[in-house]
C-alpha cells in the first residue's frame, strides 16, 4: 500500500494524459511517441530520486509510519513494486486504448501464473517464508512491464518534450487531485461511524460494499471497454458518431443496473447464508449502495466528455462540492441513522457530483440526450426495489421469496427492452452469436 501510494503522487497521474492524447495523435504516430516517452521519461526521473530520498530517510519513516516494525529492505521493495505497478497500469492502459484485448488478456494470464510460480519456487527451493510472495510479485512485476514495454515498443522513441510534458501535466494534475478527494470522502465515512455509531455500524457499511463488490468490478470492466469506445467516436465527431454513444452508454447503463438489481434481489439470501443474525440488518443497506454505482454510471459519460475537451479543471469543481456535501451530511446523518446515514451521504454527495460532472461535460462535447432523460432512465430501478423491501421484511415462505424476486428480476429486463434501453437487435446478436459459436464447438 505504502508503495502504490508514494508512487502513484510521485507519477502525477499521467497515465492518463497517455491514454487521452493516444486518440489525439493516433493518426500522427511520432507526435504520440513523442509525447509517451516524454511522460515515461518524467517518470522515471521523479521514480528514481524518490527511491534514493527512501534509502537515506528510511529509518525515520519506518519510525513515524510503521513505529518500527518492518525493515529498510521492506520499504525500499514496496515503493519498487508500486512503482511497476504503475507501469503495468500505464502500459495495460495503452492496450485497451489500442483495442488488443488478446495481449490484454495473456499479460493478465501470465501475470497470475509467474506470480504463483515464482512464489512456489521460493517457498520450496529457497526456504523463504514471507518474502516468497513478496520477492515472487516484485519479480513478475519487472518481468510483466519489460513484456507490456516490448509490445508497445512502436509507441515510444528517444525523445523528451517539455511543451509536452506541461501539455501533460496540465490534463493530469486535476485527475489526481480528483482521486485524492475521492480517497478522503470514502475515508471519512468509516471514521465518522465508528466515532458517532459503533463498530457495528461499520460491520454493516462494510459488508454490504462487499456484497456489492461484484457490481464494482463487472462496472470497472466495462468502463475498459467502454472509455476507447467513447474516444474513438468522440474523434469521429458526427451525428452518427455521437447517437453511437448515447445508445451505448445507456446499453451499458442497463446492465450495471440489471446486475445491480439481481444483487438487491438476492442479498437476503446472499447475507442470511455467509453470515450470522447480528448482520441480517446490511440486507437493507444493499440496495442503497447499489444505488450508489448506480448513479455513478454517469461518470462513463461526464468523464469522458470533460476529458476529450482536454478541459480536465471543471472536474474539480464538482469532487470539492462532492466531498464537502458527503463531509455535511455524515455529521447530520451518521449520529441519527448509523450505517444507513453513511450510505445516504455518500449517495446524495455522489449524485450532486456526477450532476455537475454532467453539466460540465454536455457544455464542453454535447451529445443527443439530456441530463433529465438520464435520470428518467437511471431512477426507474426504484420504482422495481420499492416491493423488494416489502418482500424482505414480509414474513413470507423462503422459496415463495425468491420465486417472486425471480419474477421481479424477469420484468425488470422485459422493461429494459420494452423501452429501448437494450435494443431487441442486439440482445438477437448476442443470441445467434452464442449460439453459434456452441455449434462450432460442437462441430469440432
């Protein structure tokens, strides 16, 4: 943790700038190489004084961060290893940005085996204990991003800018500064309840984000697939183009809500088998939380749009507000309603955030909908979770339970398609292409 921190404020988030000005430049392949190896060059310079600064302050922050307790070697290795993984992020970045899935996917394969492999190989035949795992990452590590830097050599050339890099710099910094926020609004919420509520109300908020934590995960993925998607129609910039995206984002839209919804459905179920009576109560916290990503979805399109500007400032106003209002409402609301406090603040900030991220995005790159129809189609999943609590709380027969919240989950995606938010043309090609690649395989 210590080293992704350090090396991620040292980076300064360019990773990013990479990733936006490859849709800028990609028809001007030597003006790209010249502003990536700029960005990588940088790097490197601010990586290397940071890992001398650790080797002659070492002692004071093992001192003052970890009281003592580990060794010069383990922080030295841990600000190594945050550093590669930031160039893992960055190169993996680049991947998607080119749309090659495939070495995306084998790097990730690799990635998993080497680590495995390695960590066997110590354990076994250099009696290491701890540091088995630890040595066998930080040696995949240099082995994954000498790999992603051979793949993408062709992006790269000798070459160092400083018109780029403040090109650079002034597209990422506000980036960071977002994440820094981001970082202390989901921080301050556990404080406040465990200050003001208890540590059961902790219990709560925690275990209801796991329950949720699929819903994350599958919505990262898609935001992969879905942030090249945006930039390359956004470069297009046409009518066609730009209808192109609405009609995806909202495609997108409904699956994170369709998953969302089968989560709230089912988490009764999901909480009363993993886990005892004391934390029967988080099932009510769920479909909140799910509201939570939910309303999050419209950063795929606000982002975005503020990126592909280049105008990355008018992010910052919108995490400021953002965390402040969170910071308010937790004050308000975590004495009065514990858990369930917390969650409602971080709702209330999240939407009064991604508005304002949306109002900025549609004055720098407007598109064919509006931020009303947004919410028209996003808030519809309250009017189907509204019977799912009265299904929760009713003392109802455990099978007819689920009986009806399959029904429910049924009509759900029968509205979706019903009103356009799934086109029946695609949901048919997703059809006809599973169905035929089971013939291939079965002709095989």
């Amino acid at each position: 943790m210590f080293g992704q921190i350090s090396s991620g404020i040292l980076s300064l988030g360019l990773q990013s700038a990479a990733y936006r000005y490859y849709f800028k430049y990609n028809n001007d392949i030597k003006e790209y190489q010249s502003l990536n190896s700029t960005i990588v060059i940088f790097n490197f310079l601010t990586f290397i004084p940071g890992i001398v600064i650790l080797y002659y302050f070492s002692d004071w922050i093992l001192l003052t961060l970890f009281n003592g307790e580990l060794s010069n070697k383990l922080i030295l290795l841990s600000f190594f290893s945050g550093c590669m993984e930031y160039f893992i992020g960055y190169l993996l970045y680049l991947l998607t940005a080119r749309f090659r899935s495939v070495s995306y996917s084998i790097i990730i394969a690799l990635r998993s085996i080497l680590r495995v492999t390695l960590a066997v190989y110590f354990i076994l035949y250099q009696s290491s204990t701890y540091m088995a795992l630890i040595n066998a990452t930080v040696l995949t590590q240099t082995i994954i991003v000498i790999c992603l830097f051979i793949i993408s050599i062709d992006l790269f050339r000798l070459h160092f800018s400083i018109s780029y890099l403040k090109k650079s710099l002034t597209f990422a910094l506000p980036m960071v500064l977002r994440l820094i926020i981001s970082n202390i609004h989901k921080a301050f919420d556990k404080m406040m309840l465990t200050h003001f509520s208890g540590l059961n109300s902790v219990g709560y908020y925690s275990l209801s984000e796991r329950i949720v934590s699929p819903l994350k995960i599958i919505s990262d993925a898609l935001g992969n697939a879905w942030n090249p998607f945006f930039m390359k129609k956004a470069h297009e910039n046409t009518e066609d183009s730009k209808k192109a995206i609405v009609n995806r984002f909202y495609e997108l839209s409904f699956i994170i809500m369709f998953i969302g919804y089968g989560i709230i459905c089912f988490s009764e179920e999901i909480i009363i088998v993993l886990t005892t009576k004391e934390y029967y109560p988080a099932m009510y916290l769920v479909p909140i939380y799910v509201f939570y990503h939910i309303i999050g979805s419209m950063g795929y399109l606000s982002i975005p749009q503020i990126q592909y500007s280049e105008k990355t400032q008018y992010i910052l106003p919108a995490s400021i507000i953002g965390v402040i209002t969170n910071i308010l409402l937790n004050i308000i609301l975590i004495p009065l309603f514990g858990a369930m406090g917390a969650v409602i603040s971080l709702i209330v900030a999240t939407l009064i955030g991604n508005l304002i991220h949306l109002y900025f995005g549609f004055k720098l790159f407007p598109i064919p909908t509006t931020i009303s129809i947004i919410l028209r189609k996003l808030s519809i999943i309250i009017i189907f979770v509204i019977p799912i609590y009265f299904i929760m709380v009713g003392q109802l027969n455990p099978y007819l339970k689920i009986f009806l919240k399959i029904i429910m989950l049924c009509l759900f995606f029968i509205f979706g398609v019903k009103f356009n938010y799934f086109s029946k043309n695609k949901i048919k090609n997703i059809i006809s292409t599973f169905y035929a690649r089971i013939n291939v395989g079965f002709g095989n």
